[in-house]
C-alpha cells in the first residue's frame, strides 16, 4: 500500500521530504526512484539520525497522504451528500 501511495504521490511526497530535510535535492530523491529505504539511508548519512527516528518521520508523511486518498476514494465511493443545497 505504501509503495502505491508514494508512487500516486511522489511530487508532493517529495515536497515534504525536502521541507523537513532542507539538504536533500531532487536529483538525490528521483535516484531512489521513491524507494523509502533508499531515501532514509539518504537522510540517516546527511543528517546523522537515527534509522528508526527517520522512518518513523517519513511513515508520517506517507499516512498523512494515505488519510487524504482515503478520504478522496470515500468520498466518490459515497457520490455528494444528500443535504447539498448546491444543486436542488
């Protein structure tokens, strides 16, 4: 499911990688082909962190976009509610 999320999602992914972790460039994260292991391998050597404090922050990024596709997905699925004044 990750693996799908980062792919649907990579340039905004990729957005937020690069605001949490500043010294990370486009050409490093595109040579990961959004690989999550190969990005946190990239971070744990420019940063000196952690390998668990890095994927839990880059498994933060990837859920908060899970929540939003979810969210999206749900709310096709359920079409517009039927309260919508917006069309009589």
């Amino acid at each position: 499911m990750n693996e799908e999320i980062v792919k649907g999602k990579w340039k905004e992914i990729k957005g937020e990688i690069k605001t949490m972790w500043g010294k990370m460039t486009d050409d490093e994260l595109e040579k990961t082909s959004g690989n999550l292991t190969s990005i946190g391998g990239l971070i744990e050597k420019r940063y000196g962190l952690k390998k668990e404090e890095v994927q839990e922050k880059l498994q933060a990024i990837v859920s908060k976009f899970a929540e939003k596709t979810q969210s999206v997905k749900t709310s096709v699925k359920e079409g517009p509610s039927k309260d919508s004044s917006a069309h009589p």
